[in-house]
C-alpha cells in the first residue's frame, strides 16, 4: 500500500483501498493457478529454453575468453582480401 501511496498522487484513499483490494483479488493463488495452467505448453517450452541459454550465458561472463584473437584474425584476413598491406 505504501507504493500506492506514493505512486497514485491526487487519488483519494477510497480509490488507493479499491487498487489495492483488486490487485488482491487478481494474486489469489488459485487465479495464478489458472492462469499458469491457461499458457500453452510450447509457451512453457520456449521459455525453458531461453531460461536455460541465459543461465549458460550468464555463467560464462566472468570468465576470460581467448576468442578475441580469431576476430582480429578475420578482420585481418578481411583488410588483405581487400587489398591492404
């Protein structure tokens, strides 16, 4: 309640409390429950999918990577290709 206070300037309590008693209303569990069960399965797929490849991305930040060298490489390759010395 204390965000609404905040967020909501120039509406009346009346109206923070009827916010506040709808957003209670739709976070029942048994609501979430049925709009959890509502996603189509290859919804719940796609996601597991790019949970999974952000976690294997993310595990790799801190980890220092050797692969700067083969784009340097390319890149010369390129500027030989095109005729620079």
């Amino acid at each position: 309640m204390a965000c609404l206070a905040r967020c909501a300037v120039g509406i009346s309590d009346e109206e923070r409390v009827t916010m506040f008693s709808e957003w209670q209303a739709r976070l029942q569990p048994e609501r979430v429950r049925a709009t959890l069960r509502a996603v189509h399965p290859d919804t719940w797929a796609a996601l597991g999918v790019m949970v999974a490849a952000l976690l294997l991305r993310l595990n790799h930040l801190d980890v220092p990577s050797d692969e700067y060298d083969e784009g340097v490489y390319t890149a010369s390759l390129r500027s030989l290709a095109s005729g620079h010395a």
